[in-house]
C-alpha cells in the first residue's frame, strides 16, 4: 500500500486550484510546491509575470500521482543547494 503518495482535500474552498485539472485524479499532498525556490530548474510548466514573480498556475506537475517520486527526487536538489551555501 502507498496510500501515503495521494491525498486529497475535496473539501478546501479552492480544490481543485488549477484551472483544466482532473479532479478525480488531482493530488493535494505537495499543496504548495516543495520545487518553487528551485525557480527554472523546477521541471514544472511555468511562466515569469514582468514582475519578476513565478507564476506556476498552469503547472500540474506536483498535483499528479504519478509525480510522487519525482518531487521527493528533487526536494534532494534543494537539499544539496542548501548544504553547499551553508559551507
């Protein structure tokens, strides 16, 4: 069992908070993407606003199950950067 992978808040008052997402399949587990401070090497569909801000609503990638391991794979990245600059 891997019932830990998915999770679902049917009841959050934005579920599901991507337009054109699946609701059946739609994954709330990583709600806010752990991948975010990763900026362009996230892997994600996202965009730059002229301001500067990193608009990820047309990303899906952290709300499907089959993604679970991606992100885990890299949340090591982060990891990595994180031990190198407090070196």
């Amino acid at each position: 069992m891997e019932n830990y992978k998915f999770y679902q808040n049917k009841a959050c008052e934005y579920f599901p908070c991507h337009k054109n997402a699946d609701p059946e399949s739609f994954n709330c587990l990583f709600c806010y993407c752990p991948l975010y401070a990763l900026g362009a090497q996230c892997g994600g569909n996202f965009k730059y606003l002229e301001n500067g801000i990193k608009d990820c609503s047309d990303c899906l990638r952290p709300h499907r199950a089959d993604c679970y391991e991606h992100i885990c794979k890299d949340v090591q990245k982060i990891t990595e950067l994180v031990r190198k600059k407090d070196l």
